[in-house]
C-alpha cells in the first residue's frame, strides 16, 4: 500500500510542473560541423541517432529513390562488419535499430541500455561513413525493395498523398515520391549510391542526438572519437541546396471503378517549419477534428465534422494535416468515402473550412489548444520520441525549442488569430487534389474552386 501510494504521488505533477521539469536540451558543436545534442534523463535506456539533411527533394529524376535505397542498404553490413555481422552486433546489444528516409531528411536510430550509449555512437558512426554496397547485397536488396514498392501500392492513403505532392509540386523535387519510381529502383547502380552517401553523408549536414541516461559530455566524447575525421563537403566539394518547389493548384485523377472506396485528398498551400503561421494552422486543424467509423462518441462528438460524418454516414474516415518543409507546405486534408458519399462530404469539409475563416468562436479554440497541448506532452513518451524531436528540431529550425516555448505560442492564439491566418492560407486560394477510386461523383475542379470562398453580403 505504501509503494502505491508513493507510486501515485509520484505521477501527480500537474502540466505547468511538466513543462517546468524537463531536462535543458544540451547542443556541442564539433569542429567539423557536427551537432551533437542531447537531454539528460534517469532513464535505464537511451536512443541515440543520427539525423542527416537528406531525402527525396534533394534528387533528381533520374536519381529519385537513391536515398531510401541507401536506408536499406545501410543495415547490410560496412567495411568493418561485412555481411549481417552489424546487425548481430546490434542484436547482441539487445539493441533495436531503425531509421527512415522522409522528403528533407534521414535518420538512423539505436534504442539501448544507456550503459552501451557509447558502443552505439560508434556502431552509427561505422554505418555512416563505412557503408560496404556489396554489389551481391545491392542486388538482393534491390529485388526486397521492387516488393515493397508493389505492396505500397496497395495502400491507397499514401499514393493519394504521393499524387498530392505531385500536382501540387508538379515539375519540381518535391513532387518525387520518397520510395523512388520502380524503373529508377531496377537501374541504380552502386555508383549512384556511392555519390549519394559522399554527398549527403557530411558532418554540417548531420545531427548527432541522444535522450535518456547518458551524459551530455560522454556523447561528446564519443562523438569526437568517432566522427571527427569525417569530411565537410564531398569530393567534389559541392553542397547540396534546395531549389524553390512553387505550389501550383491542379489536380490529378485516378479513376477505377473496381475498388470499393474513393480516397480524396485536397490542399493548399501551407507555410515553412519556421513559420509562426503554423501553430495557428495546427489549432485550426484540431478544431477541425478527425473521424473514424470505429471511433465511439456518435453525433455527440465536439468535432462538426465528425459529428456530421456519423450522422449523414458521409465517410469512413477524415483526417486534416498541416505537412510542413524548408520553405513551403500541404495544409489540407483527406477522407475515404463510398462513391455515392464524396459530394457530400468534399461540401461538408469545404464548408467547415470556410467557416474558420469566417465564424471561429472562442470556445473551440479553448478546446483546439488543450488537444494540442495533450499531443505536445505526449512527445515525452519514451526516449525515442524525445531524440527524435532533438533531432528533427536542430535541422528545421536550428535549436531545439522548448515545450514552454510552444505552450506560450499556443496559449498566444485566439479565434480572431484563427480567423485571420485560415483566411490568409485558405479562403478564395486554388487547391490542389488528388483522388484515388471510384470518384466518378467528385465535382469539376471549377466547382470544388468556387467552393473556396463564401459570397458576402
């Protein structure tokens, strides 16, 4: 009953306390341009990975896809541990590893016993810089990836999302899938992903981060071991820059009758990481709500959209987003329908964001900031959220900013705030959409235009 007690008290902080409490984020700057950030904690465990400023918006038509080629490569073995022998190390560690490939950036991760932090800083420093490509591997890889490129297919959310990126970026790096086109996949040669690792894989361009039961000046340390004969710039001497990816409303369709639901996607065009826009549109966002046909709360739920989706049966599922880059943004969001549902639905969702422009009332801002506020705390879930939110906060905006820092901001918002940046990013602005299915019932681009704004007397 004591422990109980004790164990209760303990989880008793109230959120100002949260906030108040978390460790300062520590960052060391080594002399070759590495960041190396960290955030003490009494944690057992620790995850220490390496964020790198690379992904699809960096390549090319012809080399789209060389980044997540190399993200599975990565795992099959270096110069020092051939073969599987990396990953056995990993395994002996009791380690997990993982990593992913986004549109701005990499990352390669290692969740441990903090007592290995320094054994993991040196396997993610071999995996970086001593990358083997065996050719026998690059082959057997190449085929896994063919397979996963089939199978993505199938997941008709994402290719919607992909067929976004690619009228709403058409022409540009952006519009690239991540995952690259199957013909580029079937021709990238070792010497592609040999210049893509000598180009990309460079100290100014990577951040070192770690959160859980470590020392600060011990991950340094390591760092410094292990990182710092690594080269500034390529051998070309080239550093890679992002182009301007201009939004551009037009939309793309992928009719087939045979699938049994529509998948719609429709957006304009959002601000930067950096943009304070974007604390706005996310309160907006989660005014707006999301919808699932497993979700309980029926017509009583706070959402409007929600609450029309279960009463009318208008959709499946309905979700916003607000996906941000360097310099520009998707603010919009997507639904699954039947295809009898999608006038519907595209009417309802068009019309709320219409009335966020227009007739944003306090109370649902109130609402909109405490469910943001719960999801930013939540980010403190485990040591592999926090070393990534390390990690993705040094490359987006240049420092890791503090939770009291967000709550401030958010707190800032009102619905006048609300009103006024929806109506800047939104109102009689041209989407652009992307649908997937039986969509034979989805409007006239000119009809679903006409819809972005409302005639005021």
């Amino acid at each position: 009953a004591a422990l109980l007690t004790l164990t209760r008290k303990r989880g008793a902080a109230t959120y100002a306390q949260t906030l108040q409490n978390i460790p300062e984020t520590q960052v060391t700057t080594l002399e070759n341009g590495l960041r190396v950030a960290s955030e003490e904690s009494n944690q057992p465990t620790c995850t220490v990975g390496l964020w790198i400023e690379a992904g699809s918006r960096y390549e090319d038509a012809k080399t789209n896809g060389a980044g997540f080629f190399v993200e599975h490569m990565a795992f099959k073995g270096t110069k020092k541990r051939p073969g599987s022998a990396f990953e056995k190390e990993v395994e002996s560690l009791g380690a997990h590893l993982n990593g992913y490939t986004s549109r701005e950036q990499t990352a390669f991760y290692i969740k441990a016993l903090s007592k290995d932090m320094p054994k993991v800083v040196e396997l993610l420093s071999d995996l970086v810089q001593n990358c083997a490509l065996e050719d026998s591997q690059i082959e057997k890889e190449r085929g896994v990836i063919l397979q996963e490129l089939k199978e993505m297919d199938s997941n008709l959310a994402d290719v919607t999302f992909d067929y976004l990126h690619a009228t709403a970026y058409q022409g540009t790096a952006l519009a690239h899938t991540v995952e690259g086109t199957t013909e580029n996949i079937k021709r990238l040669t070792r010497a592609d992903l040999a210049s893509y690792i000598d180009t990309h894989f460079k100290a100014p361009r990577m951040v070192l981060a770690a959160a859980g039961g470590i020392s600060h000046r011990e991950l340094v340390d390591a760092a410094k071991q292990h990182f710092t004969g690594m080269p500034i710039t390529s051998k070309e001497g080239s550093v890679p820059t992002l182009t301007r990816c201009r939004f551009t409303g037009s939309e793309i369709r992928a009719r087939d009758d045979a699938l049994p639901l529509a998948h719609i996607a429709l957006a304009v065009e959002g601000p930067g990481w950096a943009d304070p826009d974007n604390v706005v549109l996310n309160v907006a966002n989660a005014i707006i709500g999301r919808y699932d046909r497993t979700f309980g709360g029926g017509k009583n739920q706070s959402s409007r959209v929600a609450a029309l989706a279960m009463e009318h049966n208008l959709c499946h599922s309905f979700e916003p987003f607000n996906t941000s880059y360097s310099d520009t943004g998707l603010f919009g969001f997507q639904f699954v329908s039947d295809p009898l549902s999608i006038d519907d639905m595209m009417f309802c969702a068009q019309g709320e964001w219409m009335r966020l422009c227009t007739s944003t009332t306090e109370s649902e801002v109130t609402r909109a900031k405490n469910y943001l506020r719960n999801a930013m705390v939540a980010q403190l879930d485990g040591t592999t959220r926090v070393c990534e939110n390390i990690g993705s906060h040094l490359l987006h905006y240049g420092r890791r900013i503090p939770l009291e820092e967000w709550d401030a901001r958010i707190s800032a918002v009102d619905a006048r705030m609300v009103r006024d940046v929806c109506s800047k990013y939104i109102y009689d602005k041209c989407p652009a959409i992307a649908a997937v299915g039986p969509i034979e019932q989805l409007l006239d681009y000119n009809r679903i235009r006409s819809a972005m704004y409302w005639v005021r007397l």
